[in-house]
C-alpha cells in the first residue's frame, strides 16, 4: 500500500458547523479515510487526520484549505495555541510504500497552487523548508499572525510561495513534509507525578536544568536556565497522572522513530523506572501508529529472547502488544490502531478455510481462479522456504548459519504476505474489469469512458499476476539456499517449496499472456510481455538447479537406505 498521512491543522476550534465542515471536505475525495477530527476550543484550533494514496491525499489537503479559507476569518481569531494562519500548518507524512522525498514533493505541489489560487502567502518547512532557519516550525510561527505584516518586509522571511504581502483574512499557510510523530504514555505503579516527572526528565531529549551545589539553578550569560541533556534523542516528555487509570505516566511524543523507536523508549523509561524503586506496568499508544514501529518492537523483543525474527506478522505484532503492555489500561486491537489494517480492504480469499477456499473455486464464478490459485501456490513456497529456515535455527551444528538461516526466514515471511495479498488482489482486479465492461457505451464520450476504464482494469490484472511472477525466482533461490544449509530432514519440505513455486510462477504467466491481447497499448504490452519473459526463464533455470540438486541428494539418501 502507498500511503501518505496529512495532518492539517486550522485555526477555529470553537464553532462545529465550521470545523466539521471543512473536515467533510476530505471525505469527497476518493481514495482518501478520515481518521480523526480533534477540535480544542482554549486553543481554537483543530487537528484534522486523513490518510490515503498520494496524489488523493493531496487533492484532499487542498479541498480542505479551500474550504478552510472560505470560512474562517483570522482578524476575529483568538486562541491559546500559537498560530499564523488560517490554515496553520499542512504536513505530509509517509507511512508506507512513500518515500520522504515523495512528500516534499507533494508539500511543494500544495504550496504553489494554494499561493496562486488563493494569494496566501506560503512556507515551506521541516523536510520541505528551502533553507535552514525555516525548518523548524516555531520558527516560522515566531511573531504569529499578528507580527506577520512586519515578517514578510523582512528578505530573510519572504514566503517560498505566493506575494510577500499580508494577506489580513486568511494570513499565511505553512506547508511541509515530516516523520510520524507518536504519542506514547509509558504506565508506572505509582499514582505520584512527581516520580512519574523525574522519569521525564531523565528520558527526554531536553532534559533537566542544571543545578550548583546548593540547588540553585545555573544560567548562560543571558540569564536562560542551563539544560542537561536526557538519554532520548526527539523525545518530549513530562509526567503526569490519569486518575481513571490509576496510576501516573510517562507521557511523550516521539518525534523521529528512526531515532527512538517504540521499544527503546519503553526500555529506557523501564530501567530509569527501576533505578528510582518504580515498576513499569504497561504503556499506551494513543491515536493510530503504523505498522513498522510495532514490528520493529516484536522484532527485538524475539531477537532478546533468542527467538527467530522469522514469524508470522500477527506473531511478532502480537509479541509487541504483549511485550509493551499495550492494553493495560484499555483494549489494544490492531485492526483499528494500525493505520495499514485498518484501511487495508477485506483479505476475504486469505482468510477463508482451505476448505471454504476450494468450494467456491470449484463453482461457476469465474472468480477466485487460477490468478488467486498462483499466488497461494507462490504464498505456500515461501512458507516452506521460512520453516525449513525456522526448523534449522537453534538447532545443535546450525550455529554457524544463524545469520544465514533467519535471513532466509524473514524473506520468507515478507514474500508469503506479499503473495497472499495478491490472491485477493486478482480477485478484485478481475472485478474491477468486469465493472469497467458493463459500463455504458451509448455516446462518444461514454465509450471513450468506458474504453479508459477497460484499459486500466486490464492492466492491473497483468500487474498483479506479472507481480506473482517476478516474486517466484527469489522464492526459488531461498529454497534451493535452505536446502543447501538447512536442517537436511527437511530436504523434502525445500524440495516442494521449488516445485510449486514453479507451479505459481507457471499459472502466474498464463495469466499474464492471456489478458496482454486486450491491451490496446501495444508498447506498453510489448514491455510487460518482455518482463514476463525474463522472469519465465530465470524461474525455469532455477527450478531446473533446484530440482536437480533436492531430487538426487534425496533419492541418493534413499538408496543408501535401501542398500543398507
């Protein structure tokens, strides 16, 4: 999934029928989910989540500033959260299949055109700011909208887009790209602030002043307190109490998971925790988080337990959960606290019964078939690449191969998710062109409709097949690896891993073939038969390596036997 995260935030926080108003404008927007509209009435200000593809997200960030600017006034805006603009503060968030440098260049896109269809003046910040002084976004802020008409005179402040001129109604608009922020309370056994703070202190990035000998705080020549730094780096922190859960808590944000991931945080609150004769119980997660940060965490709590890394997602999701404490103080359900489960579309294929599975592919419904049949075969392959793999580790003489075999196991995995995706992917992509070929072809412009709707919904039932296609050489490299160093009483389970591998990747290319005639773009048709058929060869050289490689050291092993 290519998803990016847009949280705006505007400034009214008081009147509903706006707010909610400028909020509904993201959902007209296909493609795009509404997360979360959280107004604040003491700092008139809402902060409104949506998540989607890219180029959805950014139309729904720009319907929502249009929107926003229509409504809201800034010269009769009063609030306690700092602010510079009627649409404050825009930024684009990667969470999967995106890369940073794709939301700056969706940052940029939104700034430009807000700049010249509504003359506002706009900055660009954080990833996207156009030089250092303007990345941080208190920075930009200093002086709010009250001091803008004085900043846009000064040549330091001229904005990245838009008339250096203000703009007495809508005021300025910043615009950026930036990392997941988290919001995530570690629990204590304690109901004292005071213990909960001084764990804070220790943990965050700031720190706590410093202090002489006689407990006098130490100031810099400007008379501003001395800080000594904390243990996290991109860490705020402070402790507080929560009454209704019963205990105190270490609440952060963490600004950079790349810097301090999940279960760093938890570990280093856990030890600072027990230094001062506290026990952490448990943590929260509040809002959504996606999904690498709770994978990471199940990730090293496994590796500390001396436990392949090699394992189901659910399992290793499920050893975070357990792990962090993460519903003790109320229920932790992943299928809505993980942004990508949650706008994930129903896996209905994956999640039958084999049973279930085989009777409604055995019935006149010409889907599931043999695309969604190819892709298991290639889900299963991998599979059996990652248990053998997961069978030899740990085992006595396999040390030396730890590295290699959980490699092998974790590739795995990855692959085996990715194909069985793909089973409900073809799926709907063959729905998707039965929808486009019942459309209607009365008019012109009708037919030319329909015709770009046949088109594309043909081309995605070649890309998922083709996908399934290009997947099977490596999953044929993992099997013949696994039986080269793996545990050799599962030469047989290596074996059949390359054989229906094969299999997959011989279904996976008639599926391919056979929708390419209907392509009318011949060139484009021409490049996908031609990645189809490099794929074909290397999986028939493989399998050919594999097969003859597994079937004589096991029919070698079963003559010894006889003869013996």
């Amino acid at each position: 999934m290519r998803l990016v995260e847009c949280v705006p935030n505007i400034s009214e926080g008081k009147r509903p029928e706006v707010y909610e108003k400028v909020a509904q404008a993201v959902t007209k927007v296909p493609g795009v989910t509404l997360l979360n509209v959280d107004p604040g009435a003491e700092t008139n200000r809402t902060v409104i989540t949506f998540v989607g593809e890219p180029e959805a997200v950014l139309e729904a960030a720009y319907q929502l500033a249009a929107t926003a600017f229509e409504l809201i006034d800034m010269r009769q805006h009063q609030g306690a959260h700092p602010r510079i603009g009627a649409v404050d503060v825009v930024p684009f968030v990667p969470i999967s299949g995106v890369t940073m440098d794709d939301c700056v260049a969706l940052a940029k896109r939104l700034g430009e055109r807000l700049a010249t269809d509504f003359a506002v003046p706009v900055y660009l910040y954080e990833f996207a700011a156009s030089a250092p002084h303007r990345r941080n976004l208190s920075d930009i802020r200093a002086g709010e909208y009250e001091g803008l008409p004085e900043k846009l005179k000064d040549p330091a402040w001229q904005p990245d887009f838009g008339p250096a001129q203000f703009n007495p109604k809508l005021g300025a608009c910043v615009v950026g790209a930036r990392k997941f922020l988290v919001a995530y309370n570690v629990n204590l056994n304690t109901t004292d602030k005071r213990l909960a703070n001084r764990v804070a202190l220790d943990v965050r990035e700031k720190g706590r002043m410093k202090r002489d000998e006689k407990g006098e705080v130490i100031r810099n020549e400007k008379g501003e307190p001395v800080y000594e730094p904390g243990l996290l780096k991109s860490v705020k922190a402070v402790g507080w109490t929560i009454p209704e859960y019963g205990c105190a808590q270490v609440s952060m944000n963490l600004t950079d998971l790349d810097v301090t991931p999940l279960h760093v945080a938890f570990d280093t609150c856990e030890e600072k925790a027990r230094e001062r004769g506290l026990r952490v119980t448990g943590s929260e997660l509040v809002g959504l988080v996606p999904k690498f940060a709770l994978l990471e965490a199940g990730k090293h709590y496994l590796a500390r337990m001396g436990k392949s890394r090699g394992v189901p997602e659910e399992e290793i999701i499920h050893v975070a959960i357990r792990t962090l404490g993460l519903s003790e103080v109320k229920p932790f359900n992943p299928a809505e606290r993980i942004i990508e489960y949650r706008l994930a579309p129903p896996a209905r294929l994956a999640n039958m019964t084999v049973r279930a599975f085989a009777n409604e592919l055995s019935t006149d419904s010409p889907a599931p078939g043999g695309g969604s049949v190819s892709a298991l075969c290639g889900a299963l392959s991998a599979a059996l690449a990652s248990m053998v793999a997961n069978l030899s580790l740990g085992k006595k003489g396999f040390e030396d191969k730890k590295d290699a075999l959980e490699r092998i196991a974790v590739r795995g995995q990855e692959l085996k998710d990715r194909l069985l995706w793909a089973m409900d992917e073809d799926t709907r992509a063959f729905d998707a062109l039965l929808a486009a070929m019942r459309l209607p072809k009365g008019s012109p412009e009708e037919q030319q409709n329909r015709a770009q709707a046949v088109e594309q919904a043909t081309l995605k039932a070649i890309e998922v097949p083709l996908s399934v296609l290009e997947a099977c050489p490596e999953i044929l490299e993992l099997c013949l690896e696994v039986a080269t160093i793996g545990l050799q009483a599962s030469l047989s389970d290596a074996g059949v891993g390359a054989q229906v591998a094969r299999a997959a990747a011989a279904g996976a290319y008639q599926n391919v073939c056979i929708n390419l005639p209907s392509l009318s773009d011949r060139a484009t048709a021409g490049q996908l038969l031609a990645r189809a058929d490099e794929a074909w060869l290397k999986v028939r050289e493989k399998h050919a390596l594999a097969e003859e490689q597994i079937l004589r050291k096991l029919r070698q092993q079963a003559l010894t036997q006889v003869e013996a």
